[in-house]
C-alpha cells in the first residue's frame, strides 16, 4: 500500500517537472556570445528555402515607368504639322516662282503632316536619348488680292503655296519629371525631298489658273534645326506629343535672303 501511493506520487512529480520544462522552453529567449537577444534558430530541414514575404517599394516621383525604363524600346509616331517661313518668305516665294501680285499679300500657316519610326535609349532612371526618322510636310501658304476696289465683288484673289517635303532626323534627350511626364529637347537634321510652288488664281468661288513649279534646285539639300517639346508615355504604350521645330540655316541656297522653316507639331506615338 505505502509502495503503491510512493510510486503515483513520483508519477505526479515527474508530471510536474515534465510540464514545467516545456514551458520553459517555448519562452527560452536565445542569445548570442555576447548575451544579446538573437534570433531563434531555423526549424526547417536543411537544404529548404523559406519563402519570403513580399516587399512593395514607392516608386521615386521623378523616374521613367518601369516598362519603360527596363530596356531599348522601338516605336512609331505621327501627327499634324501646322508649317511656316519665317524671315523673307514673301520674297523668296515671289521670286522662287514668278508671283508677283500688285495687292496685298497675307501669310498663313500650311497644314500637313509627319509620319516616322523612333528608339528609345535608357540612360538612367530619369533620362533617355531618342534618335528617330520621319517624313515631314512644310512650307507656307501666300494669299494675294487684285489692287482694284471696283473688282472687289468678284473676290479675286491668287494663292501661293511652298509645298515642301523633308525627311527629319531628330536626336531627342528626354527627361522625365513625373512617372510619364517628359520633356524632350535636341538637334535635328533635314534632307530635302520635293520643293515646289504652286499658284493658284480665282474669283467668285471658280478656279482660273493653277500652275506648278519645280523650286527645289532653288532650296538647300538640308536644313538645320533646334526641337523640343513636351509629352506624356502611358504604361500600355500610347504616348501623345507636342513640339516646335526651330530651323538655324536659311532655305535659300544662294543665301540671296534669309528664311527658314518653323513648324508646330502635334502626334501620337506608340512604344513596343
């Protein structure tokens, strides 16, 4: 009987110490050499990899969009050209081709367009060189009226118009100042593809003349220019631009007077 309760009360102390022991090794603080609190050591079988959590980072405010900075992307771009001659362009259109009305002349600006194919080159977080290639419509437009106040009622009137066709090879640095915000800035250079003149005579609503002329062995092979702009790159690709195109040299290849090309650009373009 005595052998009996000694042998449940031992049953029970081991209990205890069996319990008090586990407890004390969930809430075992590991420390290191220096008695500093460290990390418990890893559960997991050798040669497993634990899987982290994900980390979300804040994109700087002033960088390109990560699909556009990742690497050199290709593209194609186009728009409307609202084109004018700046300096002596009433002379030069009226001795280029042989109009020359005795009323007054007006200039307008000539509408066109411009096609062509880009490369973006990343060059940092924030900053990319563009060279690219495009065919581009400029010129101007020369309205001139009949110096008769009597004929004023037949709304005569002759129109001049410089149709001029370069192929532009721009070299744009883009800085980006929000994620797809950017401006754009750089040299370009013109080749001359077609140069004509043509003129145009009417009244009261009809057509009377309309002549062509071949100006382009008159105008410089190719003109030299200063761009720059602004726009803005979605993540999908689309992107949408406007700039200005300065010309430096002058139209004339004989340099009998000073006119150069000035053209206002709007477009779209398309990353890939």
């Amino acid at each position: 009987m005595k052998f009996s309760r000694l042998s449940g009360g031992l049953a029970v102390a081991c209990l205890l110490i069996s319990a008090v022991t586990t407890s004390a090794s969930a809430q075992q603080v590991y420390r290191d050499a220096y008695g500093n609190p460290k990390a418990a050591p890893s559960t997991r079988p050798m040669g497993s990899s634990a899987r982290k959590a994900p980390s979300y980072s804040r994109q700087p405010a002033n960088t390109v969009p990560a699909s556009s900075n990742s690497a050199v992307r290709f593209g194609f771009r186009g728009g409307l050209n609202l084109a004018d001659v700046q300096g002596d362009a009433v002379k030069t259109f009226t001795e280029l081709a042989s109009y020359a009305p005795d009323g007054a002349i007006t200039k307008e600006m000539r509408p066109g367009f411009y096609a062509g194919v880009y490369a973006t080159l990343p060059l940092g977080n924030s900053f990319a060189i563009e060279p690219g290639i495009s065919y581009s419509e400029k010129g101007t437009v020369l309205r001139g009226t009949l110096p008769f106040p009597a004929l004023d009622f037949l709304n005569a009137s002759v129109t001049g118009t410089a149709r001029l066709a370069y192929v532009d090879v721009p070299v744009l640095a883009k800085v980006f100042v929000t994620p797809g915000l950017y401006f754009y800035a750089g040299p370009q250079a013109s080749f001359l593809v077609s140069g004509k003149a043509r003129v145009e005579a009417g009244a009261l609503g009809f057509s009377a003349y309309r002549q062509d002329f071949d100006i382009s062995n008159q105008l410089r092979k190719v003109d030299f220019a200063a761009v720059g702009g602004l726009g803005y790159q979605f993540e999908n690709g689309l992107g949408l631009s406007a700039g200005y195109d300065y010309s430096l040299t002058s139209l004339d290849t004989g340099n009998r007077f000073d006119a150069q090309n000035r053209v206002i650009k709007v477009g779209a373009n398309f990353s890939f």
